[in-house]
C-alpha cells in the first residue's frame, strides 16, 4: 500500500499558543530512522512545560509529543532491527552520541548531545512520525495501543524514580497523575505502603489512589500517619520538597522525578540532616526500558485512560493543566470524534 503524500499534524509555533492544525508532507525515513503511522500518543506534563513555555524551545515549529505507539510503514537505509507493519514505542530519548563518558558508563539519559522526542525532533502528535529505531521499544502484547502509551514516560521515568528509592516500604507519591498511578500499582504489588499526596481539596485523586491499593491518601503539606522510608515528587512543584523532607525519616530519598520544577524555597538544615537525600531523576536509558517492560510484560500495570481525537489536543493539554485527568489523557491519532473514557 502506498503511503499520502501529507498527514494531519497538531504544531507548535511559540511559547504560550495553542497548537495549530496543519497539514504537512509525511516525512521519508534515512539512516536509522524508521517511518511510524502513529495509533496514540499519550500526552505528557513535560509536553505542558514545552507549550507553555517552562522549557525553552529548541526549535520551532514543532509537533510535540514523546509517547508514541505507531507501526512500521517504512525504514531507512541502515535500519532493520523491525519489519514492516512492527509495532513500537517511541519514548522520550530519541537519540544519543553514544561515545561521550555518560553513554559509555551506561548513563545515556545524561549525554550533552541527547536528542529528544517531541523536542528536538517532531513528536507524536500527528498521523506518522519518524524515530530512531535504536531508540524504539517492542512493546508487551498485554496492552492495546491506547494502554500502552502512558507506559513510555509515565511508566518508563516512574520506574526509574521509584528504582532510587531502593525498595522503601513506605513510599510517598506527590502528585497523583499518570506517572504516580502506575508506581503505585508496582510498589503494592511488591508488597510496599505506598502514600499518596494530591491537590489540596482532591478527594477524587485522593480515592482514586485509595482504590489502587494505597493505604493512605491526603492533601498535599499533611503528614503521613507514619515516616515515610522515602517520596517521589511528580508534582512540578519546589516547595513540595522541604514538605517531603519533613515526612521522611532519618536516612530517607527524596527523588525530584520531573524536567522541570519551580524554585525551591529555602528550609532549615534539620530537614536535610540524618542524612537523608535530595535527588533527581533526568531523562531515561535504553536499559530503563528493558527492565521496565519485562517487569509489566504480562498486564501487571492497569493504565487509566482518557481518550481524545487529534484535533483536540489543546482540549487535553487542558484538562492536564487543571488537574481534570484520572490517569493518564491519550491522543488516538487516527480517530474521530469527542474526548471518550
């Protein structure tokens, strides 16, 4: 079958402006890259810091979007790691130098020459996109398209946050959006107490976390009933950390799990003292992506959807500003139609 000549397209042009339908021609893969129809994006707050102009830009114009489910329809010279029709995942990293220290020490999340998805290089808002084949992921039969996106930064940075938590018993989650509701259902798995920290006045995340098998859910500056052994912060919010500080014992991580975060506000060294840990989680590695799908390979993450069409990715970027998605917001990219759940 051949492929159109052009595609539907949701573009970026600056810092602030609602993307912009467009039209432009389907890009012909070189290299390694591989040529994608893309079936669903799920929508990320990094791509909300990209819009709204906390990230700066480094180019313009842009088609965001970095959780990309799409099938093979073409590749390029040297790429042949997929066959044609293949089903992947395309995650945030989409490239690295591969030869500085970082990528030879298997920290390629940190190369000063990375590349990223959605960024650097047209994403997944549209109806194909082209991607580094080195870079793709096979994707678990467990989970149909739709299922399976949020699992590629929302599961993928979730699983590297919670990894530098060094198996805490009692995790603390702040924020309680995509990322947070797929490390919950790991952690109780693995038979951890996993707490969870919402918007003020949340009492539909605060349940929704209940339901998923946390066995504490509150607002945001309230304390645990016990110490935590450690926290992530999903929340892109800096005064949230001498909060978690002030929750954890002595000896206890506290992970910054997002690309940006406002200022964090001075707080007195007691927090800090008992050696507990401020840290951060940047990016992600080829290897995250290994182990993380072998972990969820047979269903054992549910991930809760909200499903909109590809015209209507400003309505979902939205709806995740205000806190209004249970989940995780997910663009089917060759549908039609209203937001459906």
């Amino acid at each position: 079958m051949s492929l159109p000549a052009t595609m539907r397209a949701m573009v970026l042009d600056g810092p602030g402006q609602p993307l912009r339908p467009a039209t432009l021609p389907v890009p012909a893969p070189t290299g390694h890259d591989v040529l994608l129809r893309v079936a669903a994006c799920a929508v990320c707050r990094t791509d909300l810091h990209i819009v709204d102009g906390e990230l700066p830009p480094h180019r313009l114009p842009l088609v965001p979007g970095h959780e990309i489910v799409g099938h093979v329809e073409a590749a390029g010279a040297l790429a042949g790691r997929f066959r044609p029709g293949a089903r992947v995942g395309v995650p945030w990293l989409g490239g690295s130098c591969g030869t500085c220290p970082f990528c030879r020490e298997g920290r390629e999340n940190l190369c000063d020459q990375a590349v990223f998805t959605g960024y650097d290089r047209d994403g997944g808002f549209a109806e194909y996109t082209l991607a580094d084949e080195r870079f793709c992921f096979p994707l678990p039969a467990a989970y149909d398209d739709v299922h399976a996106a949020p699992l590629l930064c929302a599961g993928l940075i979730g699983y590297r946050a919670y990894a530098m938590t060094d198996g805490a018993h009692r995790l603390g989650l702040y924020g309680f959006g995509a990322a947070a509701h797929l490390v919950t259902q790991l952690a109780v798995r693995q038979g951890h107490d996993v707490f969870a920290f919402t918007r003020r006045g949340d009492v539909a995340a605060q349940a929704f976390a209940r339901a998923l098998g946390a066995a504490w859910a509150g607002p945001s500056g309230a304390r645990p009933p016990a110490p935590l052994d450690a926290a992530i912060l999903f929340a892109p919010s800096g005064e949230l950390v001498p909060e978690a500080l002030a929750a954890v014992r002595k000896g206890g991580t506290v992970v910054c799990a997002g690309i940006h975060m406002s200022d964090i506000p001075s707080f007195p060294y007691a927090l800090l003292w008992g050696e507990r840990c401020v840290r951060s989680v940047a990016n992600l590695t080829r290897a995250d992506g290994e182990r993380y799908f072998g972990a969820v390979a047979h269903g054992e993450v549910a991930t809760s959807t909200v499903t909109y069409p590809l015209d209507a990715v400003n309505e979902a970027l939205a709806a995740l500003r205000a806190g209004r998605i249970e989940g995780a917001a997910v663009i089917q990219c060759r549908s039609a139609g209203s937001a459906t759940t």
